[in-house]
C-alpha cells in the first residue's frame, strides 16, 4: 500500500521504481521500487488523486507497457502486478479540470466501486463500532440512544472520523 498523498514529490519516481546506485545525491546503492516489491503481487495505491501530474503519466506506462526502468538505469524490467487505486476525490471531475490524467483514469477503471459516505450508509455504524471494538480490545457497551445519536451524527471525516471517535472512547472507558 502506497499513500500517494504522502509522497515525497522529488523521491516519488525512485519510490515506485527503484534507483541504480548514483542515480542522484544520496543514492549510495541501487534499490528496488514499489512496482518491484510488489512484483507477482498487488499494489495498493491509496489517495492516487493527490499523485503530481507527471508521476500519473510515469504510471500510465508501466500500466500499459508492464515494464519498468529504475531511476538513473538504462535497463528495462518486466512487471507482473495488480493495481488497485483509490480516492476520496471524484477523479472524473478532476479529468475534466485537468488535475488528474484522463487516459490513466481510464485505464485504472477497469473494476469500479464507489463505496457511499458513512452519512449515507448510516445503518453501518453499528457494525463498525463493534469491528472497531474488536480492533482496540475494547468491550464499551452503547445505549440505543447514544447508536441513535452517533447514526444521527453527520461523519464529515467519514469512517475515519468513527474510527478516532471509538478510539476515543476505548481510553476513555479503561
């Protein structure tokens, strides 16, 4: 799993790539990239729409040519990986805005799930409290009332926000 959004812009390339030793300053020793470690296996790019523009049409190669070549290397390398990317951003707005690579964009949507927000899907709520409980090794019993009130709660931050909150009250209940 790859967080797009936490990539270091300048070692993005040598992240997914790998690097041949000398490549650039500090690159004291070749090293293998994300498409390498994944090789046979699937890569989980998470946040992909937060991905600079140039690395997006760097990727779009690799998905179409399943080869690699690392950073600062002449030779090519033959990929066998997965990917499975997702967003919190609708990516077909940001095409059309020209934020986000149109012909990547279609080429990653080979399989589409859209999962609704929490604020849609509210009769989720409990279950993942109890997944999340389970999760902390927490046992804190909820009220009805207080299920009616988290279901009626808006979740701006998503499952993310539900998660924090039953973090939260697993320390508090200790």
């Amino acid at each position: 799993a790859v967080n797009c959004g936490a990539l270091p812009r300048e070692l993005a390339a040598s992240l997914f790539f790998g690097h041949e030793k000398g490549a650039f300053t500090g690159a004291d020793s070749a090293k293998t990239g994300y498409f390498d470690m994944a090789k046979g296996g699937t890569l989980f790019l998470d946040e992909i729409g937060e991905m600079d523009l140039n690395l997006q049409a760097r990727i779009l190669r690799v998905l179409q040519e399943k080869e690699i070549t690392r950073v600062g290397g002449d030779r090519v390398f033959s990929i066998d990986v997965r990917v499975i990317s997702a967003s919190n951003k609708r990516l077909l707005q940001m095409v059309r805005r020209n934020l986000f690579r149109e012909d990547l964009y279609y080429r990653l949507n080979v399989l589409s799930l859209e999962i609704p927000p929490l604020k849609e899907r509210r009769e989720d709520i409990p279950l993942l409290l109890e997944e999340f409980q389970t999760e902390l090794h927490t046992n804190v019993q909820f009220t009805p009332q207080a299920v009616g009130f988290l279901q009626a709660y808006p979740w701006n931050g998503n499952v993310r926000e539900l998660r924090n909150f039953a973090e939260r009250v697993s320390y508090l209940g200790h």
